[in-house]
C-alpha cells in the first residue's frame, strides 16, 4: 500500500531539476514546481521502525553534534519515515520530502547514505529548520571509493583517524586505505615480533624543510608512535559502523628500513642500519629468502585478524633490486625457481604472498610494479604510475582501483601561491581532481567492468601533524568523492559554487584546517611589448600593497604602491647583458602571510620562444614563454613554473629579434631523481644569419653561464637527456623526464 502511495506521490506531483546542496551529488534531485519547504523547529521527529542500527546512530550522533539538530524517536506524526525496498540496485536510496519525509533504501549502507544526504539538505535558521519540497534518488556510481593515509612518515592519533573517518563517511568514502609501515616507521603492534614496534617504531632524528636542500638539515629527535592491536580493532569496529573498510598496508619487499632497523637478519647482507629520518626510496629491501617469507606470513597472520578486510595491500612499489644482485641467497633462489632475472624475483615473492592470501581467503592488493613479472588471478592493482599499468592490468583481467598521481596525488602542491607550506612537489589543483575520469580512454565494456573505481592518496612526509593531513586533504578528498560517486558529475563551476555556500562553511564548522587556495589572489605574469606584466586578479574587489625591491642601486621601482585587483605592473626588458633581481611583496589585510614572488628580468626576457618539440601537456605552463618570464622554475617543483618533457631529445628556436650579436646563454635544468626527472647529457646549438643553418656548440649539459659569440637571427637549441634512468635509481631502466626553466641569452653591443 505505501509503495502505491509512493508511485502516485511521483506521478501527481511537478517536479524540476533543481542545484542541490549534497555533496557528492546524488544522480536526481528535483524540487516541486509549486515550492514549498518542509520545516520543523530544530527538532525532527523519526519513527524509527524501519530504520538500521547504524543510521540510528548516526542521526543520533552526528545530528545533534554536526548539524545542530535534535533527534526525537516517536510512532505518532513523525516527520521523517523508512521503509525497505525489494528489488532495486544494492546501493539505491530515495528521499521523499514533500508534507513529510520519506526514506527508502535498499540495504542497511543505502538507509546510511540517505541520512547522511539529508542532514545536507536541511537549512538551519535562527527560527527554523527547513527542507525544500524535493525528491532524492541516488545509487554510487564506483564500488571502491577511496583515501589512503601513510603513518608511517608522520604519526597520527587514533582520535585524529577517527575525524578523519567521520569527514571520509560524510563524503560518501567506503575504503581507508591505512599505510601502516615504510622506511620511516613501523606502526602495528605485531605480537610474534615485537621488536616491529619497540625499535621500528622510533627514529633519532627528522629532516627539515624539503629533502633535496642542500646542505640537509635535521631535527635530531627521537620521533615515532605505533598503534596497538585493541587500537585498531576499535577503529576497525569505528570505520564499519560508517560503512568504511580499513584495508591495511604493510610494504613489502621495498620501503622496509623500519622492519630491516629491527630484524636485520631479514635483509640480504645482514647490515645493522637504522630507521632513516631523510624522505626518499631506499637500497635496503628484504632478501627473498624463506625466513623472510615465513616472517611475513607471520606478520599477515596477525593483520588479518585485526582487520576482516577482503583486501589487503601488500605494497610491491620502488623496490631496489641492487642487494639482490650481490646476494648469494636471492641468486640460489633465482637458479632453483628457474626465474630469469631480478624482475622475475620480484614477482616470485610477490606471488608467494598472494598465494598465500589466497589461501586465507582475502584478495591482495599491490601497486602497480607487482605487475611486472606476473601475478595470483585475484590481486587487484593500484594503478599509481599514471593509468598504464591499470590499463596493462586490466588486459590482464585484473581488477584495478586507479590512483594516478597527476589526479589522485593529494601530496602535491594545489595551487600556484608562493605561500603553500612546503609539499613534495608537483600540482594536482581542485579542478584537475574533479576532471579526473578512473576509466581511461579506449576500454571495451567488458574491460571498463575491471576498474573498482579510484583513490586519493596522502603521503605524509611533508604533513607534520593531522591540521596539514586536513589542508591537503581538504577540499580535494569532496572532488574526487564527486568523480567517484556521481554519475552525473556536472560542471566544475557549479560543484566549486556548491562547495563554498555550503561545504566550505560545514568545514569550518567542524573546524578541519582545509585549504583556502579557492579564495588566493591570483598573480600572472604575461606577455607585453618588449617585457612582461604581472597582473593581481581576486575574486572579490580588493586593494593590495605591492612593495618592489631590486638590486639596482638607482632603480625606479623600489617605493611601495597600491594595487586593485585587476591591475597590472610592467617590467621592461633589460638590454645586453645586464640583469635586475626583482623580490615584490602582496599584501593586505586578507591575507595572512605577504605574496612574495622573485623575478629576474634578462636580456631574454619575454623573446619568442617555439617549442619545436612540445612538453608534456600536463607541464606545458604558458609554452614557450614560460622559459623567458623571469619567474624561475623552484625547488620543489609545483609543475607550473617549470617546462616538463617525457622525451629524451627536445628542440626549440628562439627569435633574436631582428638579429643580435650574442655573447652567451644559460639553460637551467631540474634534478629531482625521485620523481624520475635528471638533468640533460648534451646540449647543441645552431645559429641563423645569413650564412644559413649552422651548428656552432656541442657540449656536455651544464647549469653554468656558456660563452659563445656570432650575430644570429635565430637560435636553435637541442637538449639531448639520457636513454633510460641508471640501475639503482628510482624509475630504473624507464627514460628520464627533462624539466626546463629558464633561458638566459646574454649579448655584446
Ligand atoms: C607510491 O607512491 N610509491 C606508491
Ligand atoms: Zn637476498
């Protein structure tokens, strides 16, 4: 009989789409033609005949904490009903509110999200709450919705987890993937083994600052923490009652310096070394031998019985294969399995573990590397390499959860500010999170089926404490929520107006320390006759007090002066070979620390540059003028300032403006061999005039000021890098990337 109701309820009324406050955003939302709201005064009455367990305490709890509203259980005029649903996708739920609220949900998870979208689209005033009369309807559209956390780089209190899994619940997240060991700590109590904790646990000192300064700088502190079992069975038992599985990591055969501090035995030459405090991937792995193998089982035993998780993640990423070159046991083993090389190694250990899972009836999960070489039919990959070996993964009917880290990478820098607390690097905006897309082009239907859906992962060697787990996490984790549970995602301007009426406002509410990068002034440097110009653009009128300083003695810009927002200030070319350091300082009173950018006006500055060969799209920056702006490319990189290439061989001319007699240049490369990026080989230059095409330098590449003269109309260089990445390092064997920035041309009267 209500069904009945229910179906003519739907008919009879005019209905409309309508933009609607929930984030992720349900698949349809529709307000009644005629208006009207539902209102209550603060205090909602539910009839909680058919509601779950869970979704009760929900409502009990996050209601009256979150949403400032009371919770009143009655059967008698109840404002808000439930009822089941036979017959409907598992995940399915509808939401009802027209003279009442109505709820239904197909299973005890599906009653859990309509809650959770409800209290997202009650209004709260000072007199009343109320909804708009509308209907909800709403199925996820990806199974594994996901965020990683490492505790191993920092340590974070159980009470920070849980915030963590009340915010990742609220966004509609089923899986936190918890990164429980790695180099740097050891943080689960593993009985068998308690030196894991008591040793592994600890390290003497941290790095400051980002790990490629030079000269490097440490906190020489004891530094580390570890979780006990009963610790984590309760947030195992905390996660389920949010519909959140925790699936546990413990890296293996690489990322092992904790376990290896503490058993030292387990490595292939028994060296005692410590647990590093310097971020970066390590030569120290486990030897493939059967004690260690026996020990990781060990190990497994003990984390399957704390977490019931189908999955579990056993890493398999940035493992070093030069111990096992010069390991007598690794080399027995390779003879004795008939394996070809070290790769084949890799894989054999690998497939023990899997095996063994299997055995115990769970699913392993690796990132993509264990690919290489083979795997168990059941493991799923973590496609963390771009979306290449989720794709290879795929073909080789695996399951695939994809976390590339151009989109999912929530370590790197998310906006172009000069003022981002310091992060690893890279740039992985809002914006690029929401266009991201987990199925990648040119999959069949049968294939896309293997892609479970995605994940954002928070590597935390540059987030001290949990308020910076927060700002890089936040808002970035409610994008992706979108991509993985909407179907129908709309647009990025609407999602970014809905996030900051609503969600932005929630945040600051439950005090989470998000990032403010939405709100930033934007500086741009651009192109003009014969220079650049530096425009402030804000989203709201503002003013600014912009200060230059030079290292010009006699310089014209060294006074202060004020900026509105649109404004812009222009530096014109320096001639022959003179250059001017510029440091300009934006301030007001929004923001809390001044802009600072540094510019190097050169002889250069702002010629045309084509790029013959071009960059990688995702590092494209403004193209050709990105290498003659004067902003120059910093360290750590944010993939905007800097020109990122995937080949080994690029050229690009440069036009000298009518002819110039030239006495040098200089061309700055990045050096970051963690993220695959090294410096040039060789580098050669040709000039034109009107002796035609020639080819006047070949040098190795260097970073230093090259003196060479002749009158050319045009340059022509060719950056030449090596063929593959050296054994050893991160990324060996695949070809280097080159990152440029930036030109310096010097010339004579
Ligand atoms: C990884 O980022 N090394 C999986
Ligand atoms: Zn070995």
């Amino acid at each position: 009989m209500k069904l009945f109701v229910f179906i003519v309820c739907q008919f009879t009324v005019l209905l409309t789409f309508a933009q609607c406050p929930v984030l992720p955003s349900p698949n349809v939302y529709k307000v009644l033609d005629q208006g009207g709201i539902f209102s209550f005064n603060h205090e909602l009455k539910i009839d909680s005949s058919g509601l779950p367990k869970k979704s009760k305490q929900f409502l009990e709890n996050w209601f009256a904490k979150f949403v400032g509203i009371q919770i009143h259980f009655t059967q008698h005029n109840a404002d808000l009903v439930f009822s089941k649903l036979q017959n409907v996708p598992p995940h399915y739920y509808s939401i009802n509110v027209n003279d009442q609220i109505r709820i239904q949900y197909s299973s005890e998870e599906s009653c859990f999200y309509a809650v959770n979208s409800l209290s997202q689209l009650i209004v709260k005033n000072e007199d009343e709450s109320y909804i708009l009369k509308s209907f909800v309807s709403d199925l996820p559209n990806f199974e594994w919705r996901g965020i990683h956390l490492d505790v191993s780089r920092h340590f974070f209190t159980t009470t920070e987890l849980k915030k963590m899994i009340d915010l990742l619940a609220f966004y509609k997240f089923n899986k936190f993937h918890l990164h429980l060991t790695d180099d740097q700590g050891w943080r689960i109590e593993i009985k068998k083994y308690p030196k894991l904790t008591s040793i592994g646990g600890f390290r003497d000192s941290t790095v400051i600052g980002h790990y490629t300064d030079q000269p490097r700088k440490y906190e020489v502190k004891r530094y580390g923490g570890f979780y006990t079992q009963n610790d984590l069975k309760d947030l195992v038992q905390y996660a389920l009652d949010r519909y959140i599985t925790i699936v546990p990591e413990i890296e293996m055969p690489g990322h092992s310096r904790a376990l290896l501090a503490a058993y030292p035995n387990m490595s292939c030459h028994s060296e005692v070394k410590n647990v590093p405090g310097l971020w970066g991937v390590y030569e120290e792995v486990l030897c493939t031998k059967k004690g260690t193998l026996k020990m990781m089982k060990h190990i497994l035993d003990e984390v399957m019985e704390i977490f019931p998780s189908n999955y579990i993640h056993i890493g398999g990423d940035e493992v070093m294969k030069n111990q096992w070159r010069t390991c007598s046991k690794c080399q027995k083993t390779i003879k004795k399995k008939n394996l070809k090389n070290e790769d084949e190694l890799q894989s054999y250990f690998i497939n023990e573990i899997g095996k063994y899972l299997q055995k115990k009836g769970r699913t392993m999960v690796g990132w993509d590397e264990i690919l290489e070489g083979g795997l168990p039919k059941n493991a799923v990959v973590m496609s963390w390499r771009g979306f290449q070996g989720g794709i290879e993964a795929v073909k080789a009917s695996h399951q695939v959860v994809m976390s590339p880290g151009e989109f999912c990478y929530f370590d790197h820098y998310q906006s172009n500010s000069p003022n981002e607390p310091i992060a690893i690097g890279g740039f992985t905006s809002l914006e690029r999170v929401f266009q991201f897309n987990p199925i990648p082009e040119g999959l069949s239907e049968l294939e896309k089926g293997y892609i479970l859906g995605a994940q954002g992962n928070l590597w935390t060697e540059y987030m001290p404490d949990f308020s910076q787990v927060e700002y890089m996490a936040f808002p970035r984790a409610i994008a992706l929520a979108q991509v993985l549970w909407s179907k129908n995602k709309g647009s990025y301007q609407d999602f970014e107006g809905i996030l900051k009426s609503k969600h932005l406002p929630l945040l600051d509410h439950w005090g989470v320390n998000y990032a403010k990068a939405l709100y930033y002034p934007q500086v741009k440097f651009t192109p003009a006759q014969n220079g650049i110009n530096m425009k402030i653009d804000a989203q709201t009128p503002q003013r600014f007090d912009v200060f230059v300083k030079s290292n010009e003695v006699y310089g014209s810009m060294n006074n202060g002066m004020t900026m509105v927002a649109g404004d812009t200030l222009y530096f014109e070319r320096t001639t022959l070979d003179k250059t001017v350091d510029y440091r300009i300082s934006i301030s007001n009173e929004t923001l809390k620390n001044p802009i600072v950018y540094h510019v190097r006006n050169h002889p250069a500055l702002n010629f045309e540059v084509q790029l013959m060969t071009k960059p990688n799209k995702r590092f494209s920056g403004q193209n050709g003028f990105t290498l003659v702006d004067g902003i120059y490319g910093k360290l750590p990189w944010k993939g905007s300032d800097w020109l990122g290439f995937d080949t080994n061989d690029i050229r690009l001319s440069v036009d000298l403006n009518g002819g110039k007699m030239l006495s040098g240049f200089k061309l700055d490369c990045l050096l970051d061999a963690s993220s695959w990026i090294h410096l040039p080989q060789e580098i050669e230059v040709w000039g034109m005039n009107q002796d035609g095409l020639n080819r006047i330098l070949v040098i190795p590449y260097t970073r230093e000021k090259i003196d060479i003269n002749g009158n050319f109309e045009t340059l022509i260089f060719r950056v030449k890098g090596k063929d593959k990445i050296e054994m050893g390092q991160p990324g060996e064997g695949k070809m280097p990337w080159i990152f440029m920035d930036e030109l310096e041309l010097y010339f004579k009267d």
